[in-house]
C-alpha cells in the first residue's frame, strides 16, 4: 500500500468510526497481491472483503494469502464494460531496481519469488507502450453482473486500481458505484491510452459523488476519494 494513502484511510477509518459501519463491504477493484486487502481486513473491524484481480500471477498469490479467509472473496476476472474473454496485458519490470525487488520481498514468507512479480502491479486490460510484456487472455465480467454478492447490500468503499482501465469499470458497474458510500480510484494514468484525466472521473461521478479528498505527486495523475452525494 502507498504511503500517501494514508490520508485516505484516515478519512475512511473516521467516517466508519463516526457511522458505526458494523461490518463494512468492500469492493476491491484491482487487488494486486493483496497488500491493500491485507491492510483492509486489519483496520476495518469485521470487514467483508470481495476482491477482484486478473493477473495470474498476482491472483496465485492472495489465494495463498486469503483462500482461507471466509471473510474475502477472491476472483480471477478483469472488471470492464462486457463480460466474455479479451486480451490482458501482463507487464514485468523493464528496469530492475533494488527498490522493485525490495517492494515485493514479503511474499518470499508465503513461498514466492518476488522476481517472478516484478511489474506485474502495471498490468492492464489496456496496452501501455512504456512496458513490456505479454498479452494473455482473461475473463471479463461487469460489477453489475454480481448481483448475488451486492444486490440489497450496502458498500462502504469500492477501491478501483486498474491501470488506466477505470473507464471500462465505470461503464460496466453504474448500478453498484453510484450507491457505494466512498469510491477511491486512481486518475491520469497517461502511459495508458484513453486514461481519464482527473476532471473527466469527477464527471463521471458528479451525478452521485463529491470529491472529499486529492492525492498527487503529479500535476496530472493521482488518486481521487470520493463520497455519495
């Protein structure tokens, strides 16, 4: 997890407070090899986690680490705007650092090696010519297909990571992010071609949603905190 997340947490661990949310859902979009999801199930007391994530090789990964967790469910889809199968970009790093290696040293404790996972949290359903990699093939499906899992239940936050993909998530999950309480997505990824700029995600919420709080290292990309209306 980002240290410059912290603020967002912060937020978010003070409205769960001041709201009583017993058992918050949260929809992770993008789970990565779930150190985000780890930090969720530790903070929010009696969370309900369903976490999505497409890259095998991250998703072999929060099997090891949650396949046990009743309170976690896990699945292997691409989140975008049509369900089916489509090509996957599965990204590894161009230039190894010790910093890159360091970052992923932690899952050497479930009996992975953090080399094989270098890169892999660039990974998209869109192309990015700063990359290399792979093209694979993965199942996509719509947030709005899971009714059976959020039909009648009310999300606390839903947590978009996707690589410049947000836009097809958005397309595909109307029903269940307009009424998802806080919705944290990141904005401007521009090695992604059509990424949205950080005024064209506020658009797409300005129905349902204001913003409460911004991150950026950049003048163009960061993340957004956003709040039902």
């Amino acid at each position: 997890m980002k240290n410059d997340n912290q603020y967002i947490h912060q937020w978010l661990l003070a409205e769960k407070a001041i709201n009583d949310v017993y058992k918050p859902l949260i929809v992770e979009i993008g789970a990565h090899i779930g150190d985000d999801t780890k930090f969720f199930i530790e903070n929010y007391a009696n969370s309900e986690i369903i976490a999505f994530e497409p890259d095998p090789r991250n998703f072999e990964v929060l099997t090891k680490r949650f396949g046990f967790n009743k309170s976690i469910a896990l699945y292997n889809y691409a989140l975008s705007d049509k369900t089916g199968i489509t090509s996957f970009f599965k990204s590894i790093e161009q230039e190894v650092t010790q910093k890159s290696i360091n970052k992923n040293l932690h899952i050497k404790d479930f009996g992975f090696d953090p080399n094989n996972l270098l890169g892999s949290a660039s990974s998209s359903l869109i192309f990015p010519s700063h990359l290399k990699g792979e093209s694979i093939k993965v199942n996509t499906r719509k947030l709005d297909d899971f009714d059976h899992e959020l039909e009648d239940k009310e999300i606390f936050l839903t947590w978009i990571d996707v690589q410049g993909a947000e836009k097809m998530v958005i397309d595909g999950g109307r029903k269940y992010l307009n009424r998802s309480k806080f919705i944290w997505i990141e904005y401007g990824e521009i090695e992604y071609p059509n990424a949205l700029t950080r005024e064209e995600t506020v658009d797409c919420f300005k129905a349902t949603h204001k913003v409460i709080g911004i991150i950026s290292n950049h003048a163009n990309k960061g993340n957004l905190l956003l709040k039902l209306i």
